[in-house]
C-alpha cells in the first residue's frame, strides 16, 4: 500500500523524537490502527504489540470504554481552565489516583506527560523546603542511568549520557548516584536482583561533597525502563529511604513506567512497600490514549504549601492543559477498565509465566543477561560491530515479522498490554529466538 501522506511532500514535513531520521525514511514503520494486542501497520500487516506502544498501552488498544468516555467529554466540555476554576471530572480523577496511590500519598497535581511531571515533582520539593524556611535545600540527586523525561529538569537529573551530551550544561544543582546494574554478580537474575543494596549508601557518601541540609530530593525510578530494564536489588529503596529520612531528604519515585500494573501491582511503592513523599506518572494513567501526566504528593507537602495570606497562589506553576477534562475522562474510564479487569492482578498471576518465557532465551545467540518482573523484561544483547547495530536489527526485523519491541542502549524491552495471552507472549519470544540466531 503507496500512501502519499507518508511517501509524498510530506515526509519531510515530520521530524521524529528519537528517531534515527534518515535511516528511518529509507524503509519507514508506519502505524494505521489498533485493536486489543495488535497494531495494523501500512502494509496491512498485524503487529502484535510487545510494548504496550510505548510502555502505555496497559489495557489493551481502542478499548470501548475509553474510546465512549473520551468521545463523551469532547462532545460535552472540550476544555476548561484549571487556573482559578475547575470541573467535576477533575475532582474525580484525583481522588480515583489518590485511591490508588500508597496511603497518604493523597494529593494530585495534573500535567500533561511524564517529563512534565518530572519537571512538577522536581519543583515541588524545592519550593516545598523554601515555603517551610530551608532555601538552602536545592540540590537534586538523580542516578546515572536514570531517566525523568526530557525537560531540563528531568533531563539534568537524568543519567543517560546520549540524551544529555547535546544540551550544554544543564542545571548546576544535579548531582547523580551510581546506577545498580552488576551484571558480574547479578546476571540473568528473576525478578529483584539478590545483590546490591549497599548501592544506596553512595548517597551518604555524596553528603562528603554535597552537605545534606542542601539537598531537596532524591529522584530515581524504582525500576528503570527507558536505560535498560534495570530492577532494584533487594533492599536498595529500603535503604535510600531511611538515608533520606535521616537528612530530611524528600524521596520521588519516578513511576512513569511502573505505575498501574506493569510490575503486577498497582505502583512499584506499593509492590516493594517503600513509600516515596512525591511519585510522578503518565503513561498508563489515560492508556495512553490521550496525554496525561500527574504527580502524588503525601499530605505534609501540601500541607506545608497551604499556609501564608489566603489569596496568595501557593504554587505558580501549571499547565494550560493540566487536567484537561477529556484526560480526566480518560483516565476515570482507565481506572475502571483496570479494576473491573483486574489487569494488575492478572499481570501478577502471569508474571511467572512470562518470566520462564524470557529466560528461555538464555542460551539464544547474542544474550549476555535477562531481566524481568512482572510483565516486564529487559534482554541484554551483545553489541555487534557493523554500522547499524545489532539490536536494531532485532528490532526492525521483529518488526517486519509482525512483532513490535523496543530497543534502548543494548537492551530489548518487552512489556506488552497486560491483556496479552499466553500464546501471545511465546510468540514474542520465539520470533526474538529466530531473529537472533540469523542475526549476525
Ligand atoms: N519518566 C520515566 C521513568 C519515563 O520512562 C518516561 C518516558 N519513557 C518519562 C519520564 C517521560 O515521559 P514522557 O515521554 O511522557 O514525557
């Protein structure tokens, strides 16, 4: 099938985030439709979906009930400042996230994607030290590795040397922990890596640099998908959280990923019954159907920013789109689709099986290591010498058979909708096998 929208004047018109732009126009991968598991591509080929679009999709694609809300509230109230007013179903979707959220995490602050929600935790905790009289708290600690998205904020915090190396110097108050990935003592572990915990108290040695009474928070994702599927080792958020409690330090988990069922709980706090004070998500809050990010925040934080003369804005930040009332829609029907599905539980139950199904691939060609919980799991391939890497390879030609994955760094991430079947997850890994042992 020749589209000219695709073909045309117009395919330059389009410039791709993250995208390898001119290797991708010699042979473009094109989306038409979803439905369920499966995208349709231009060619008319099914391609079942093995990363949820892009870790978002948790319920499955164009599900009725989200499609009806959405078309309901676009007919109904298209749009609504949220700036000095709100509407009903703004109300409704906080206290449906604040429901779902660890206990005392209670307070919803809109925005429109997960940098932007980066960029609103990290805010938060600084203004939040400076309204209760610790301006000298500014600091930021992120973790190599890490991701937060791409504005400044998430960006400085961040860890991933690609992303950053273009962009200058970003902000000065960031400074970064080790990563946790030790493939010499944890490879091809099952679920949480044994070893590591001690990877936490790096943050007590940074104190030596840093004083911790200038330190506002602490960001990291529990688990990191976008530098590689990297889980925690057992004990580590555990332990950053009492460091951090010992200084007065703010926690922010970064469950862009982790939120809403990936990891077979509802958020990976409530799964390794670790509470952060802030938690940022997107993704999965609207199914990734119409754009939303929203950042969590525990009680004494709102609290703290609730005082001071009552017609003063306590915080001047927001969105022109923060709680957009076709998002809140989205994100209600989302919830409800999850619940009356029990999708997190169903992830859980198949988190085993899934697991057996990627570590299967432990004697293919290429993998040097496999990670995985939940309905996630990360392979490490070995990097190839020819021009085009070999873990593109895999990918585009996974593509081509019918199978979309994802490849970030080295490593191949799979995380379908939490819908997926059995038969569904063998063929992913089976056609991940084949592609593999004719890749050079
Ligand atoms: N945080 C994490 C942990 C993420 O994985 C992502 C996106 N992959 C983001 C933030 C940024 O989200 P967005 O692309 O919606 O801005």
């Amino acid at each position: 099938m020749q589209n000219t929208a695709i073909h045309g004047a117009n395919r330059d018109a389009l410039w791709l985030p993250f995208t390898a732009h001119r290797q991708f126009r010699q042979a473009p991968r094109v989306l038409i439709s979803a439905k369920g598991m499966y995208y349709k591509d231009a060619q008319g080929q099914d391609v079942l979906d093995g990363c949820a679009g892009l870790w978002c999709v948790n319920a499955g694609h164009t599900r009725t009930p989200i499609v009806e809300a959405i078309q309901r509230e676009a007919a109904k109230l298209d749009f609504a400042p949220t700036f000095q007013m709100a509407h009903p179903l703004a109300f409704e979707a906080a206290g449906r996230i604040s429901a779902l959220t660890p206990p005392g995490l209670d307070h919803i602050f809109f925005c429109n994607s997960g940098s932007e929600a980066a960029d609103t935790a990290l805010k938060i905790a600084i203004a939040y030290h400076r309204a209760n009289g610790r301006a000298e708290r500014s600091k930021i600690v992120g973790r190599e590795r890490g991701y937060h998205g791409v504005g400044l904020g998430g960006l400085s915090v961040g860890g991933i040397s690609s992303n950053r190396k273009q962009f200058g110097p970003l902000l000065a108050d960031a400074a970064h922990l080790p990563h946790t990935y030790d493939p010499s003592r944890n490879a091809f572990s099952r679920g949480l890596p044994k070893f590591g915990a001690e990877y936490a108290d790096a943050l007590e040695k940074l104190f030596i640099t840093h004083d911790p009474s200038t330190i506002a928070a602490v960001m990291v994702e529990p688990m990191s998908g976008s530098a590689g599927v990297l889980l925690p080792p057992v004990g580590y958020l555990k332990r950053l959280r009492e460091i951090c409690d010992k200084h007065g330090i703010l926690l922010i988990f970064d469950e862009v990923i982790t939120g809403f069922g990936r990891l077979g709980a509802s958020f990976a706090a409530e799964k390794y019954q670790v509470r952060p004070d802030i938690m940022t998500m997107a993704k999965g809050l609207t199914n990734g159907a119409i754009p939303m990010g929203a950042v969590a925040v525990k009680d004494t934080i709102f609290t703290g920013f609730m005082q001071g003369p009552e017609a003063g804005i306590e915080l001047p930040h927001g969105y022109t789109y923060s709680a957009h009332p076709v998002a809140c829609a989205a994100a209600i029907a989302t919830l409800n689709v999850y619940r009356d599905e029990r999708l997190f539980e169903r992830a859980a139950a198949l988190a085993p099986y899934f697991e057996d199904a990627a570590h299967s691939l432990k004697d293919a060609p290429h993998v040097i290591d496999i990670r995985n919980e939940g309905l996630v799991a990360g392979i490490e391939i070995a990097p190839g010498d020819g021009e085009v890497s070999r873990i593109y390879k895999v990918f585009d030609t996974a593509f081509r058979q019918g199978v979309l994955l994802r490849c970030s760094g080295n490593t191949l991430s799979i995380a379908p909708p939490l819908i997926i079947e059995k038969n569904e997850i063998d063929r992913i890994f089976e056609t991940i096998r084949r592609i593999l042992i004719t890749t050079s």
